[in-house]
C-alpha cells in the first residue's frame, strides 16, 4: 500500500483492518493477540459493546459544539472523575501531551500568582516521558526527543529518578512544580519507590511548589488501582490522564483541586475539542466498567498470572533478566546480552502472530486490556515463546 503519511512513524509491516477484545486481524486476514493495548490506550479490548453503544448513541445527538457551552456528557465524566479522586475540578482536551502541557502551565501560573515572577522552575525526572509538544518534550528528561527543536524552553532542571537526595538538592523556593511518573513508561516500565514519591510530596509542601503526577500511561486502572498514586498513600496537586481514559476514543484531562482550578480563569487556557460530547460520552461509559472492583481486582490477578509466566519464559530462554511493573503494566528487561535489541523482538513476535511493545531499547512492555482474559493470554504467551525460541536460534 502506498503511504502518503510523513516518515516520523516506521510502521510495521501489516494493516490492521478490524479487532475485537484482544484480537486484531489484518487486511490479508492473519490473526494476531494485542498484548500491547494500542499503548495502554485500550483499556476495554477493540470494540467493546457497551463503548460501541456510547459512541453510537452519542453519535446521533451531538458530535461538537465549542467550549462556548458545556455539555451533559463532560459534566458527567468531570463528576465521575471528582467523584472518585482527591479532585474538586477536572480540565478536558485531547491527548496526554495536551493535558501535560495544561498541567505545566497551570502550575506556573500558579506559582507566579501567589508567589511572584520568581517562581517558574519545573523539576523532572531522567529518561521521562511527557509528550510531544515543544514544552512537554522539554520537561520529558530524554535529549533524543527535544535535541532537535532548540532552543527548548527555560527554568526546567532534570534529576534522577527514585534519587531523594538529588531531588532535596535541586528544589527551591523558586520551584513551582515536580512532575513524576507513577512508573515510568517510555524508559522501562519503571515504578517509583513509595519513599520517593512520598518524599516528593513532602519537599513540595515545604517549599510551595505543586506536585504533577503524570497518570497518562498509569491511571484508569493499569496498576489495579483507578490512578496509581492510590498506591503510595500520597495525593497530588494536579493529575493528568489521556490513554486509557477514553477507552481507545482521543481523550485527555487533568485533575485538580478548588485551591489551584481558580489559577485557570477565564481565557487564560482552552482545547478547541476539550470536552468533546463523543469522547465523553465514550469516556464515560468506559469509566463505569473500569472502575469496579471486578474489573480491578481482576486487573491484579491476571497481572500476577502474566508477570510469573513472563519470568518463567524468561527464565527457559535467558530473554529476560527481570519483568518488573504493576498490574497489567508490565516490562520485561533484556539480558545483558541481548540488550538494545527489544525492537528485534517485537518484531519477531509480530510475525509469530502477537502484538507487544518496547519501552526503550532494552525492555519489551505489556499493556493489554485490563479485560483480558486466560485463553488470549495463553495463547499470546505461547506465540511469545514460539517467536523467542526462533530469534535466539
């Protein structure tokens, strides 16, 4: 097929033309297990009825109608999402770059309204991911992807992650924020210890700065808890989330509580399709069934089940020195000897029949719905080993 798209994405060599649950099937035909989750966007699977029906409904009412008015479906969702967090306010727009970005200039608005122009420096973390806009691939702590568009934004310092010490040197009274992910996704499905976000949050409140904690990639439910930080006994300031949030339908947003949502008054920040009545409509429906203790608890489990047997295969073939992650967010590290080499894997697994995922180049990462069930899992483990056992051969 010709392909008329810009060459930033190397697209792998099949088509998907249609899925359902855990499977997608090609235009040729062949069959394949999705254990990567479109990126932990597929929260439900492909098509999942009741999202299909949301969609289809909502389709039929009202597709778009500007930020001029607000809609059911947005309210709704912004409920849902209140409800069930420490969040009194919630912002849409589209995407978890988008929502980062509405994060980060919230927080320095923030800070310069109650604290003076002074207080504008952004604390991140090494090898983070935030996005593709010009300030969150600045923030992000990874040269690869900002190197290229200098001169990149000022007052952004980079420390390294899970280090207490280096993040108590680097915080000052001129810090406006820390952004940290739960786990970080893009460099090796890496989780936070307990100590340092919870330190994290402490050094924040002694020195007035907003903790942003980035749940694109973890929250609605990947960890077997709604938003991760669930996990560590902390709140923070400001949350956003994207992915995962929409059940496959481009949604983002960021959560916030009544003492900071102020700082975003009247056209002092927008999205065009923030609050779009579909992606709401989808998301909101998507919530209802991820946030059970059914769908959580389930979560948990099959993630113990993935997680043992990806050791075990790992074990039997000397692929994986170490699988590490929470709930159904899940990477498995390289062996020294095969390091820098995760994308010969997922390549050797797609022809085997399985879709999985790198995160850099020395982890193989799993994100597949939290709805996944024993048989796709078996049988995409199965298709693992097969393509394992055939790469090293």
């Amino acid at each position: 097929m010709q392909n008329y798209l810009t060459p930033n994405f190397s697209f792998a060599p099949m088509i998907p033309e249609r899925a359902l649950g855990s499977r997608v099937w090609d235009i040729e035909g062949r069959e394949y297990i999705d254990l990567s989750g479109g990126i932990a966007v597929n929260a439900l699977g492909h098509c999942h009825p009741d999202l299909v029906a949301a969609l289809a409904e909502q389709s039929q009412k009202l597709w778009h109608i500007s930020n001029i008015y607000t809609t059911k479906p947005a309210q709704e969702l912004a409920k849902k999402l209140v409800e069930h967090t420490f969040a009194d306010k919630v912002f849409f727009c589209n995407s978890g770059a988008e929502a980062n970005e509405a994060a980060l200039k919230l927080a320095r608005k923030y800070g310069r309204d109650h604290f003076g122009e002074h207080k504008t420096e952004i604390i991140s973390c090494l090898n983070s991911f935030h996005g593709r806009t010009l300030f969150t691939v600045s923030v992000g702590g990874q040269p690869k992807y900002s190197k290229d568009y200098a001169p990149l934004p000022p007052g952004i310092t980079h420390v390294p992650f899970n280090d207490i010490a280096a993040l108590e040197a680097a915080i000052s009274e001129n810090t406006c924020a820390v952004i940290i992910e739960p786990i970080q996704g893009e460099s090796g499905i890496l989780p936070a210890t307990q100590e340092y976000l919870q330190a994290a949050r402490r050094l924040c409140d002694e020195h007035g700065a907003l903790l942003i904690l980035d749940e694109v990639q973890t929250g609605m439910g990947h960890t077997g808890k709604l938003f991760a930080y669930e996990h560590y006994g902390i709140t923070p300031d400001i949350l956003s989330s994207a992915k995962a949030l929409g059940g496959g339908f481009p949604v983002g947003a960021i959560l916030t509580t009544d003492k900071i949502a102020p700082t975003f008054g009247p056209g002092t920040h927008g999205s065009t399709f923030g609050g779009n009545p579909m992606a709401c409509a989808v998301g909101s429906r998507a919530f209802d069934i991820i946030n059970t203790p059914e769908t959580l608890a389930h979560v948990e489990k099959q993630g113990q089940k993935l997680q043992t047997t990806l050791r075990e295969l790992g074990e039997k073939t000397s692929v994986f020195k170490e699988v590490r992650g929470m709930g159904l967010l899940i990477g498995c590290v390289l062996a020294d000897q095969y390091k820098g080499r995760a994308s010969e894997i997922t390549a050797a697994a797609l022809k085997h029949g399985l879709m999985v995922l790198v995160a850099g180049a020395d982890v193989v990462r799993f994100a597949p719905s939290l709805l996944l069930n024993d048989e796709d899992m078996a049988e995409g483990l199965k298709r693992l080993e097969a393509a394992l056992t055939e790469w090293i051969a």
